[in-house]
C-alpha cells in the first residue's frame, strides 16, 4: 500500500486520486516532487552526507524564490533542534536523532502528504512519543498517513483504519464509534479470540536437558565512541536454554552490544568468552568462520542481498520455503524485496531457527509484527530455548520481556 502511495507500485485494481488526479498517470518523480513524502523505519538518509547536507538535497529539489535552500535548510535545523547534529553524519546518530532528521527531510519539499512507515519501530517510548507529537504538530498543513503495529499512534490520529488478511476490518475518526466493517461478501472483522494460537497449532519439541554451566560469560565490557561513552562494566552470564532481553532508550547502544556479542564490532573494554574462549582474540577471518557454525542472527536494516529471490535466500536451511513458511513461502520465486517488512522479519526469524545454531542474537525482531505474528515468533523461540540454543534479544516487546530469564537495562 505504502509503494503504491509513493508511486513506487501500480495498483491491479482502482485508483488512487490526489486532488482529482489519477497518481498513476503522473510517474514516482513528479509525484513525490510535488505531492508527497515518506520516512520509513530506517529513516530515509544518505549515509554519506552529513545532516545539513541531507536536508539541503532536499531543499534544493522545490524552486522556492521567496527562500534560498541555505535559509530553509537552517529553517528546519532550528525547528527540530538539529543544530547540534548538524554536521554529524547518519551513523552517528541515536536512533531518535535519525528520525527527527528523516522527518526534516521528508518535510523539506513542502509536500501536501507525508507518509510514515513504521517510524518508531526502533523507538523507546520517550522518543516514540516525540515523534509522535511532531507528526501531530503537522495537521492542518500536511495530511499524515501513518503506517504501524504501535497503538500507542492510535491517541494523535483524527482516523484509524485497521487492516486484516488484508482487508480493511475496523475504522473509526476521534471521538466516534467504532465500525466493523462487512463487505459485499459478507466478510467482517475477525475476532482475536475465534483464532487458535500459534502455540497450538505447532507440534512441542521435547525439553532437553541443559548444561548447568554458562556457556556466555560477559565480563567489564564496555563500549565508547570518541568522548562518547556508550556503556561500560556489563557483565552477565548465559546457559543454554536462557533468554535475555536488552532494554533500554535509543542509543543507548542496545544494537552495538549484539554485534559486539556476534564478533562483528570490538568493545573499548572487557571480555565475551563463549565455551570459555574470548572471541576476540580471533582474528577477522577466524571470527567469521566462528560467527558462521555458531550465532543465528538478526539485524535491522535493509538486506544486501534483497534482490534474490526467496527460494535462493532459503538455500542454506535445506528446507521447503512452502514447509517452513507456509503461505508466505508459495511465492519462492519472488525476490525479497517484494515483501513487506513483517513477511521479512518473519521469514528471517524462521529462517535463522530452522538453522538450530547455539546463539541467536535477534535486534528488535517483533517490531515489524502484529500481534499473532508476534505470538507465533515467541512461541518458536520458548521451542528453541526448549531444546537448549541461548538467545539474546534488544525488544520492547512485552511477550518476550516475559519469556526473558533476565534483562540486561542499558
């Protein structure tokens, strides 16, 4: 829905009108050069550029003779209190200063639609909230079309409209009843309680019995980047068949810990030792060679290999993507970046567990997914941890913060 908004897609039924015109007979240029506008979860930078450079791009793309890009490009800085990112670059950035950024960026053009995909998917409360008062800010000069899983959005919204097996199911405007919606076939919004759970539905894999040593030992690790001290002295243990959540605000460095944890990136300080033996006293390429035979895992971001297709994506599980997937897997040929995020996330997270490697490091992994994808995903990781594997997720998600052994505050 998103990419035909954009442009980015043709419908294969109906039309999508701004101010009476068709937007498939104006092409994805002219139409987000003068109607609309987009931020997604990522936020939507060049990571090469500077802050005050991503926003002056896009300021010079609108002919505005009454502003200069230089005046409204300090105009939005001021405005969303950049000034002290300015001359930071993307990557730098707490993801909370990335999406104030996104949304200077999408707002530089002047478009009359803004579209948000999932923003505050990788959001703490404090900073979901600001976001979401910014978006609020905007109604009566920009319609605001917001796409997420996150009720906490429902309390700045003049309507809501809830999708369903793709159908639209319920909507409501402030202050009036809901509606469930039935069509010309008799179809209606589904009730959470007439579905079977996801724990129910899957045959339970037998309890193994777990070493009582740890096998993850994490010692006075710590973390800083330039003056920046990210964390420091953590330390924590984990035994197989052990869950642990990481909490904390937005960059808080929830993200950087799992990839100190995978090998990936080194900490300033301290010691991650697995079956006893530092990981980084590795070298690079031994270190991938470990990563590869020991962690499943789950990062956030865009994957550099989208345009395989699924069955090719599958190929190291040795498995059916109809078998493994279900519905999702009839569309093997397709290439990922045809699905949406939560089909991604879903089929990464399935794809990681069939591996059955003894660490899975998961980075927000239910922040793309409704509420009985979530189920489904907690259900697999309690079967997981069940036959011994350790896993250790950053997650907001109230299911998974119950299931965790311990959680890890940053």
């Amino acid at each position: 829905l998103v990419k035909i908004l954009t442009g980015f897609a043709q419908s294969s039924a109906g039309k999508v009108l701004f101010a009476d015109l068709d937007i498939s007979k104006m092409g994805p240029v002219t139409l987000r050069r003068n109607f609309v506008s987009s931020i997604d979860q990522k936020g939507n930078l060049l990571t090469d550029l500077t802050v005050k450079e991503n926003i002056a791009l896009a300021c010079s793309l609108i002919i505005d003779p009454t502003n200069s890009v230089e005046i409204r490009t300090l105009s939005l800085i001021g405005h969303y209190k950049l000034q002290t990112v300015a001359n930071a670059y993307p990557d730098e950035l707490a993801s909370s200063e990335r999406q104030m950024v996104a949304l200077a960026v999408a707002l530089a053009t002047n478009p009359k639609i803004l579209i948000a995909d999932e923003p505050s998917g990788e959001l703490d409360s404090h900073a979901a909230q600001i976001l979401y008062q910014a978006l609020r800010e905007l109604s009566g000069k920009v319609t605001v079309i917001l796409v997420t899983h996150d009720p906490r959005a429902e309390v700045i919204a003049d309507q809501v409209v809830r999708i369903r097996n793709g159908r639209i199911s319920q909507s409501w405007r402030y202050g009036e009843a809901e509606i469930n919606v039935v069509d010309q076939f008799g179809w209606s919004h589904s009730d959470k309680t007439s579905a079977k759970p996801a724990s129910k539905r899957r045959r339970k894999l037998p309890p193994v019995s777990l070493k009582r040593e740890p096998a993850l030992h994490v010692k006075d690790l710590g973390l800083a980047i330039g003056e920046r001290n990210i964390f420091s002295e953590l330390a924590f243990t984990a035994s197989p068949g052990e869950f642990i959540a990481i909490s904390g605000a937005a960059g808080s460095g929830k993200s950087s810990l799992l990839r100190i944890l995978s090998g990936i990136k080194s900490p300033t300080q301290g010691v991650v030792k697995y079956g006893g033996v530092d990981i980084h006293e590795f070298n690079r390429t031994d270190r991938a060679i470990w990563r590869g035979r020991t962690i499943g895992y789950l990062a956030q971001g865009a994957d550099p290999l989208e345009n395989i297709s699924l069955s090719d994506h599958l190929l190291s599980t040795g498995k059916d993507p109809l078998t493994l997937l279900g519905e999702i897997g009839a569309h093997a040929e397709r290439s990922l970046n045809e699905f949406s995020g939560g089909e991604r996330a879903r089929i990464e997270i399935l794809k990681l567990l069939s591996l059955k490697r003894p660490l899975l490091l998961l980075d927000e992994p239910t922040s793309q997914l409704d509420e009985m994808r979530t189920n489904e995903i907690t259900t697999l990781i309690r079967d997981y941890l069940a036959q011994g594997g350790i896993a250790i997720a950053s997650t907001r998600e109230p299911l998974l913060l119950k299931l965790a052994n311990f959680i890890l505050n940053l």
